[in-house]
C-alpha cells in the first residue's frame, strides 16, 4: 500500500529560464505512435485485488476535489471540504487498515470568490486551496486585470493558482508572448504553486502541445495542466503521454522537476490506474505523489470509493451512496 500521508514529495521550485526556443526544436510527436503508446497503457499493466485497492487510495491523495460551476455557494463549498477531509467513508478505511493514517485529498480547487470559505473550511487539515484565475476559462481579458486576479485570490488564502494561457500565442506560435504572460503570472502568485493550464483541446496538433507545455515549464509554471474543463476535448491519454514527455525532456535539460495535471472528463476508478500508472512508466515512482502529480476531477472519487467499497464488502452499493451533492 503507498504512503497515505498528504504531504507532497520534497523538491525544489522550477525557477524558469529565459525563453530557450533550441528546447523547442526537433520533428514534432507522431500522432499515430503517441496514440498506440497510449492505448497499450492499459494492456501493459494488470492491477487487481489489493494492488489495485493501493493504486485506487493512493489516487484519493492526488485528487484536486473541484467545485467550477456557476451556482457554487459557501454552503456547496464547505461540504465539498467536508468531503475532502474525510474522502473515504469509515467503514472502508477501517477495511483497509488505513483508519488512522489521515488520508486526505490533494487540493480543493474553486474559484476565486469561493477561496475565503474553502480556506476557513480547511482550516488545520493541512490541505491546499487551488483557485482558479485569469479570467477562467478563456483567458480572453486584459493581462493587468488577470494578474490583479490572481494577487486577489492569493491574497485570499490560496496556495496554489491554475491560470489559462492565451490561445492565440500558441497557435500563431508567438512563444515570446506566451513565455511573457506565463512569467508575469508565476510573479503576481508570489509563493503560490502555479498551474499553466494549456487548454490542449483547442491547441491544434501534439506539437503545439509539446512547444506549449515546454514554454510554459520555461516561464516558471510549478505544474503543466491539460484543461479547463469546459472544452470540447479535455484530458486525453496521448495528449498527457505528450506532455509528460515533454516534462521529462525539460527535466533532463535544467534539472528541475514540473509536475503535471490532467483535468476535464476524467471521472473512473479505471482512469485514475489509466493516468498513474502512465507517470509511473514515463517518469518514475516519484510522479505518484501529490507534489507532482493531480488529478483535476470531481465525480471521479465517487467512483474511487464505490470500487474500493467493493473491494472491502464484496458487493457494490448503489452508485447514489458515493455521489457528492
């Protein structure tokens, strides 16, 4: 079983370094073998029993629990960091023997006006407040005023940002542009982790997603993120392959490890092995744990815990019992 403590691996900060376009060059990723890659994954690996019983908790301590809608309120708010205090129910951790280890999410994710109350809510649990920023989720507003949002929402209490890029930078391929923003966004969050979220949906091709995800590490991003979630496309397996690659390539290069974030539509049990055991293969044991690695997700703990429900009782209970109002 993996170590269920919260607390993020250790490791220094990316600093960023000046826009490096020769990081950029080379033929851009094959479509067809990123996706017959990506679609081994599943094959390659067989998790079952207690194994994957661990893999399923130790994906509970990567989860950023989300809240992004429209008619969020304080009260949706608190019960969203209710559950992420206590993400498993009783009688399964009690099954698990991990009752008094303290298992937590990894983040609660909201948006700006919701900080204040998550943070107030979370209070002594150790768990981080991510918000959103930018003029989430299009990005399609005066840069003063996007950084003016983000000095907000840390001032606030959040201790991480997941800021939008503008889209237009990457598909005109005005990587100076896009480093510029990046930059001027790790500097207004100050301590606070920042999250690039690159909207991959709406890039174009793997390789704007490649050159994307590598400016984006060289403006300083703390973490590469694949979407919004409110686009057409979200979270795919070959476009996260192209961007862990990407991750490790920039690694290699500086020495400074980024973590990565995929978010949008991914919401199984199966997907959360799907997505762990892709970092475990491409970058190491080190990519399973919180300080490099989330899941964006919300109704995907609802199905962790009916799994391992399964697990611990032998039968499944009604998918209703796991859901989160």
């Amino acid at each position: 079983m993996p170590d269920t403590g919260q607390a993020a691996t250790a490791h220094a900060r990316n600093p960023g370094l000046a826009l490096d376009m020769s990081m950029l060059a080379g033929p851009p990723p094959d479509r067809a073998a990123t996706e017959r890659r990506a679609a081994a994954l599943g094959a390659r690996r067989s998790l079952k029993g207690a194994h994957q019983a661990a893999w399923l908790v130790n994906a509970v301590r990567l989860i950023d629990l989300t809240t992004l809608a429209g008619d969020d309120t304080a009260a949706r708010v608190r019960r969203l960091c209710a559950k992420a205090r206590r993400p498993l129910a009783p009688h399964i951790l009690d099954g698990l023997g991990i009752a008094d280890m303290g298992l937590t999410v990894g983040a609660v994710c909201v948006y700006p006006t919701m900080v204040p109350h998550a943070v107030a809510a979370l209070e002594g649990s150790g768990i981080p407040v991510a918000s959103v920023a930018t003029g989430f989720p299009a990005g399609l507003m005066p840069l003063d005023l996007r950084l003016r949002e983000v000095e907000w929402a840390v001032g606030q209490g959040a201790a991480e940002i997941d800021i939008v890029v503008t889209r237009e930078h990457v598909l005109r391929a005005d990587w100076a542009a896009l480093h510029a923003e990046i930059a001027a966004m790790r500097a207004a969050a100050g301590p606070a982790h920042l999250k690039a979220i690159l909207a991959t949906g709406e890039l174009g091709s793997l390789g704007n997603v490649r050159a994307a995800s590598m400016v984006a590490m060289q403006a300083g991003a703390d973490f590469i993120k694949t979407s919004t979630g409110k686009e057409g496309v979200n979270a795919t397996l070959p476009v996260s392959l192209t961007m862990v690659r990407a991750l490790r390539d920039y690694g290699a290069a500086t020495g400074h490890r980024v973590g990565f974030k995929p978010a949008g539509g991914i919401k199984s049990a199966r997907e959360a092995l799907l997505w762990q055991v892709l970092m475990k293969d491409e970058l190491g044991r080190d990519w399973l744990e919180p300080g490099l690695f989330r899941f964006g997700a919300s109704s995907m703990l609802g199905d962790i815990e009916r799994q391992l429900d399964h697990h611990v009782t032998g039968r499944y209970a009604a998918s209703h019992r796991h859901a989160m109002s």
